[in-house]
C-alpha cells in the first residue's frame, strides 16, 4: 500500500468522523451518517479499504456518540465492515443497483437483527426507523454524488500530475 492510498484512506475516516456529527434521533440514542464516506472509499479505493473506514468510522462516531451500547459496537464495527465490503465488491463488478439495494437492506434491517437475540425484540423494534432513516439519506447521498465524484477523486489520489 502507497503513501497516496494510506492518506486517503485517513481522509475518509476524518469524512466519516464529520458525518458521525450529523445524527438522527432515534428511541435508541442517535444515528449518525457516517456511512456515505466508507462506501466511497469502497468504490475509490477498494473494497478492503472501504471496510477499513466503515469500521473505524463506526468506532469514531460511537465514541462521539458516548458509546451508547458499549461493547457491541465492535460488533456494528465488525458487521459494517464486512457490508460495506460487499458493497464495494458488488460496485466494482458493475452490479451497482444490486450494490445500493444490500447496502440498505443489510443496514437498515440486518445487521440490527443481533440486537433482537442479545437486547430484545422490543430493542430491535425500536432501532430499525432511525437505522432505516439513515440508511436513505446515506444510500441517496451515495447514490447522487457517487457517480461525479469516483472519475475525479480518483484522478487525485492515483495520478501524479493533476493540472499541466
């Protein structure tokens, strides 16, 4: 890994740190918009680098959030790295709609699913608006501003001269 595709990926993790300051309120705490930087790195960088922000992006933005559910956000660390990883495998091999779709659905209503078997139903029950919420505004972001920012902001990670 070059010094170029390390500061990026850096530089992903601080957008997904400003978008852990942008929060929904939900029953359960807040949720935060913290995605929309991981699954650019994904399509940027690669899937392996994407899951890298995704979960230290969840971490930072559970630590500003006060680490509501305390130990189990390694396993929301966990659960959104290996997602956003398939996003991005999915995104790379042209299946971009199919990519969107589990981005939401595993967000939105999967990966929530542990919480209903450790916490309770009822906890799950009241998780999935504000994870559903935030999932929208993150695949909408992603989904707009994607395809016009990929050609550039990889021209400027991986090329050597930006203007002749």
């Amino acid at each position: 890994m070059d010094v170029r595709k390390i500061s990026a990926i850096a530089i992903f993790i601080a957008l997904s740190a400003v978008g852990a300051m942008i929060k929904i309120p939900s029953p359960i705490g807040s949720i935060a918009l913290d995605s929309f930087p991981a699954l650019l790195a994904a399509v940027i960088l690669g899937p392996v680098s994407g899951a890298i922000v995704a979960g230290l992006g969840h971490i930072i933005s559970a630590f500003m959030g006060s680490m509501p559910l305390g130990p189990f956000h390694f396993l929301i660390m966990a659960e959104m790295a290996v997602l956003v990883w398939m996003f991005g495998i999915l995104y790379i091999h042209g299946k971009k709609i199919g990519a969107f779709f589990l981005f939401f659905i595993g967000n939105a209503f999967i990966l929530g699913l542990p919480f209903a078997f450790l916490v309770s139903t009822g906890f799950y029950t009241l998780l999935v608006p504000g994870l559903t919420a935030a999932t929208a505004v993150n695949v909408v972001l992603a989904a707009i501003l994607m395809p016009r920012l990929e050609p550039v902001l990889k021209k400027m990670i991986f090329e050597d001269r930006l203007v002749e």
